[in-house]
C-alpha cells in the first residue's frame, strides 16, 4: 500500500491500520485492512491521473446512491480521498462464486434490482463507455482501431469492413426508452459468495446503459465460462426482464464481438512486448480468433448454439 494512504487512513480512522492482504487487479489493487474493530476494503487505482480521478469518482458515487437506495447486495462506502487515489469500503470476507446456476440466478436477481431501481429513479449519469445505439457502439470500435499493433493490418481492414454492414433495420432508435442500470462488468469474478448472499462490486463503469449492451457483454465476457444451459436460461430470463427483441439483441452482439476482437487484440499486444510465454499468446489469440469469428457470424444471422455454447465453440 502506498505510504501517503498509510498515513492518511490511521489519521482519518484514528489509529495504527494492519495491512493483512492484497489482491491485484487490472485497474487497481485492493487491500484488506484492519482499522481497530473495522475490517476495511481499500481499493487504490492505477494508471494516469485522469482515469484513475474518472474511476474513483464514478465508484464513489455509484456505491452511495446505491447505499441511499438500500441496495444491499454492494459493499458500504466509508470513505475516499481524490487527492490520493484511494476509495474506502467494508470488507465482505466470502468465496469467489463458481460458474453455475445460483451463480446464473444471482446475475439474474441483481440485473432485476438495478432495473427496478432505473424505474423509480433514473438520475444517475450514463455508464463509462455506455452503448445505447449501433452507431455509440461503431464509434468506441473506431476510437480503438488505432491501438492494434501493425501487424494486425489484416484484423483492422476486417473489423472496418463488419461497422460498415447494416444488418437488417438500423437500432438507432435504442435510446432512453431502453435504458437500465449497468454495472458494466457484471460476472463472478467481480462477486463474492458470504453466507449464502451474492455481492457485486468493481462500480467504475457503473450507469445507464442498454440492456442490450448489459446482455451482450454478460454472454461474451472472456470471464464468464457458464456452461450451455446456464447461458441459455440467462438469455432467456434477462429477455423477459427487459422485454428484448432477438433480432435487435443479434446485431448488439455482432458489433460488440467487433469490440472485444479489439480489447482482447490490444492485451495481445502488450503481452508480445512483455515477452509473455508461448502458451498464453496463443490462448490469447484464439481469444482474438474467436470474437471475431462470433462478430462476423452474428452480423449475417442469430446463431445462438454458437454464442452460447462457449466451452464447443471457443476452440
């Protein structure tokens, strides 16, 4: 843990914290803390200085207004410091969930929640890279175009050639009428299993969003490994509660696929420059492979044993 957060915790907290665990992240690291009787998480984010005021700011925020709602399935906001790039929290002691049905079910029951909650007060600002509409959705591949390496010329021309098809009848039309609460990330591996209880936290992307977006993420999330029924009965269900059209859903996910060819292509690169070993570049790059094959084959046609039978079709 940084020094200055030391310092600042044992003045704020008035007495000598214990630092116990750390659990390192993409974005940030979490530290268990303990601060006399409170047990504490303490999250510092990383990366440049305008993100990292973005980040904090934006899960400060969505934590409180889900504390003011009596949302009770998120940690408690304590406490944070902008000036020093921390935030505070309680620490949930739990178990990481399992990819499984009460894990399904649990996604399932906290979607519903927010959705409930964007029903009775819609105020809080649109999610940190929000797709409301296919053009939103072209426009953040086109800003992430640039960061591939040179030698994916042939991925990019692809990718260019997938924006420019129109797929049936345009979902522009997908804008505050179709709208719910998105925690942005939604999986197990930002949940923790207490008690029986499910805890969803990682809220720096937390706001409104498409539900369509929300759906297609979930089902295409690199983390979400959920066999074919668990996947099935979450499109099925996550449908209902959001009255999506199939049709619209489809083109979502083509051009999302289109998105995450570009994310998981961008981490490719930084793993060839950190020389990382020869089996994981490969993994990575059948991740590249696979997203791009579901963006092309979901920008002609639904093909939904494909999309959800990841365990098949991944390879």
């Amino acid at each position: 843990m940084r020094p200055l957060t030391i310092f600042e915790l044992n003045r704020y907290f008035s007495c000598e914290i214990e630092v116990k665990n750390k659990f390192v992240g993409g974005n940030s690291v979490v530290h268990q803390v303990q601060a006399g009787p409170l047990s504490l998480a303490v999250k510092e984010y990383k990366g440049e200085s305008q993100r990292i005021l973005r980040s904090l700011q934006r899960e400060a925020s969505a934590l409180n207004f889900l504390q003011q709602h009596h949302i009770p399935c998120v940690p408690k906001m304590l406490y944070s410091n902008e000036d020093l790039g921390f935030i505070v929290m309680e620490f949930i002691t739990g178990e990481r969930p399992i990819s499984n049905r009460d894990s399904i079910v649990a996604m399932l029951k906290f979607i519903e929640i927010l959705n409930d909650l964007y029903q009775v007060d819609p105020s809080f600002a649109y999610a940190i890279d929000a797709g409301t509409s296919d053009d939103e959705i072209r426009n953040q591949i086109r800003g992430r175009l640039s960061e591939v390496g040179a030698e994916s010329i042939e991925l990019v021309t692809k990718i260019k050639n997938l924006i420019k098809e129109k797929r049936g009848t345009s979902i522009q039309e997908v804008l505050t009428s179709d709208l719910t609460y998105s925690v942005s990330d939604l999986g197990v591996h930002n949940s923790l299993l207490r008690q029986g209880d499910f805890y969803h936290f990682d809220l720096e992307f937390f706001g409104k969003d498409s539900p369509y977006k929300l759906v297609g993420d979930f089902l295409l999330h690199p983390q979400n490994d959920f066999s074919y029924g668990d996947n099935s009965l979450f499109l099925e269900k996550s449908m209902l509660i959001f009255g999506l059209y199939e049709e619209r859903l489809g083109r979502f996910v083509s051009l999302l696929s289109a998105k995450w060819t570009l994310i998981c292509s961008k981490r490719l690169k930084k793993m060839i420059e950190a020389n990382v070993d020869n089996e994981a570049l490969q993994a990575q790059r059948d991740l590249v492979g696979y997203y791009l094959r579901m963006a092309e084959i979901f920008a002609h046609s639904n093909e939904w044993e494909i999309l959800l039978d990841k365990v098949r079709f991944s390879l």
